[in-house]
C-alpha cells in the first residue's frame, strides 16, 4: 500500500467519513464483482482512489473485469465455502468495506410454483453475505471507516406469490445486514462501521439499453446511481448510516 493510501484513525474515536476523505485509500472487497452492477462499482471506486478487490467464482470473468476496470485486483473465491472465504479473508488484511453484489433472481407459478432449485439458488445468495460478513467482521470493526452494503429488492416490502423465495432470501440478507449493524455498535465505542442496505426494484446499464433502445425501463435504478451509493458510503459519518435501508432510483 502507498503512502498516501495510508488512511488512519481520528482522534475523537469517531469515523473520520464525511470530513473530506471520502473512499480514497479505503480497501474495498466487492463480492460478486462480475456482473454490470460489479463493474460500475468497482470503477467507480477506483476512479475514488480505493482500493479494490473483487471477487467472484470465475477467473475468466474475473479477467474481462480487470481488462474493464485497469487497477483492481482480483480474487477467485467460491463465497458459499466457509473455508474459501476464511482464506480469502486472511489473504487480503485489512479491510474497509463489502460491497456484496451476489444476487440472481427466481420467480415461480405462485407458492405451489417456488421450486426447490430455485429457493437453493436464492439461499446461496444469503449464504455468501453470511460468510462474506463473518470473516471480514474483525478486519471491518477494526477499519477507521468500516462499510459494508447489500442490494436488497424493493419487493421485500410488497411480497408477491409468485417471488416468495426470491423475496424470502432478500428479506434474510435485510435481517442479518441489520442484526450486523447491532453488532458495529456494541463493539464500537466510538461508532466508525456502518452496515447499509440498498434496495431497487431492478438494474439498468448501458448494455441492457443498447440492446433494447426501444425500452424505457420505468422504475428501474442505472448501475451508475449504485456505484455512485456506494463511493459515497465513505461521505457521511457511520452514525448517520449503521442499520439505515435506502431505496434507490
Ligand atoms: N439485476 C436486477 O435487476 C436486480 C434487482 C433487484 C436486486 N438486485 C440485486 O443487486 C445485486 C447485484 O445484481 P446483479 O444482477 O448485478 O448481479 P448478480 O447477477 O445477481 O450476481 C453478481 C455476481 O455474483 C457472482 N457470483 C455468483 N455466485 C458466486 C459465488 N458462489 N461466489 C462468488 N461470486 C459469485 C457472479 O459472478 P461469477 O459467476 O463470475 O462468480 C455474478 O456476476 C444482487 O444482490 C441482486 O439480487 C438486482
């Protein structure tokens, strides 16, 4: 790490974000880092002065994303495996902030229609924020500016039939970002960690409009205005984010 990635605790015990610093030197995990959403924040992140490691399960995609993104550096890491996240966690030191971008999506014919397929494929989702959020704990409670984020869906607030475990898994992830916004607090004197739930209702990106110049996508939040989010968990002091979900368009 350079000298001026170097970024060290205030003295008042408080977080230092919101005065100026901003992302710049912070180390960023951003897992599930593959997707259009994943490299938005990583560039956008890069383009802050973080730090950045990404991370997914292919190294193929891990690669188009580093010949997109010039500067970040990449892990391969299956994040359902307890044992693979620990090593990755060990690997990578000190952290300042998850970014956890695992999703997918799965709809079925109403309840009778919620496979079995499809509820493991929505609990791998959760799965790898439980996992990702446990080994980084101590590396993130110790951070000057700890921040850790999940996009969550706004259909947690209106389940429908025919998402129930889509919606069910995203509710879970909702519940432990919040179970871990209690835990920066009690082990915190001095608040400096934040955890933060993002919610949309879909994702847009300059891919998905080009294909269908056509659509107007109503509704839908641009992968820039996440990116955007999430460099800027770093302005606002962690008092004013921990437990905090913000609905983004
Ligand atoms: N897209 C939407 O319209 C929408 C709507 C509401 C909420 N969201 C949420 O927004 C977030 C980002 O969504 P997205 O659509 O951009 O991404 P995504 O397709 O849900 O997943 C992001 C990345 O996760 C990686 N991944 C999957 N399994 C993994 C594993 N076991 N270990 C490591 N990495 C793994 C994949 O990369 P590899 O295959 O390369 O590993 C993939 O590129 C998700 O939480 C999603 O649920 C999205």
């Amino acid at each position: 790490m350079s000298e001026d990635q170097v970024v060290s605790a205030p003295t008042d015990g408080s977080d230092g974000a919101g005065s100026g610093g901003g992302a710049r030197g912070r180390t960023v995990v951003v897992a599930g880092a593959t997707s259009e959403s994943g490299v938005a924040a990583c560039a956008a992140l890069v383009a802050a002065g973080a730090v950045v490691v990404a991370v997914g399960s292919s190294e193929e995609r891990l690669a188009a994303l580093a010949e997109r993104v010039p500067g970040v550096s990449t892990a391969v890491c299956d994040l359902t495996d307890p044992a693979a996240v620990t090593s990755l966690a060990e690997a990578t030191g000190a952290v300042d902030g998850l970014v956890h971008l695992v999703g997918g999506w799965v709809g079925g014919d109403g309840i009778t229609g919620q496979t079995d397929e499809g509820w493991a494929a929505m609990e791998r989702s959760f799965r790898t924020l439980r996992n990702t959020v446990r080994a980084l704990y101590p590396a993130l409670v110790a951070s000057p500016a700890g921040r850790v984020v999940f996009v969550s869906s706004v259909s947690v607030d209106a389940p429908t039939a025919s998402g129930a475990d889509y919606t069910a898994a995203k509710a879970a992830s909702e519940s432990w970002l919040r179970s871990l916004a209690d835990g920066f607090a009690a082990d915190q004197a001095g608040l400096r960690a934040a955890a933060v739930v993002f919610a949309v209702k879909a994702l847009v990106d300059e891919r998905m409009r080009a294909a269908s110049p056509e659509r107007r996508f109503p509704g839908f939040t641009d992968v820039s205005t996440l990116a955007d989010a999430v460099v800027a968990l770093w302005d606002s002091p962690a008092a004013e984010l921990n437990g905090t979900r913000r609905v983004l368009t």
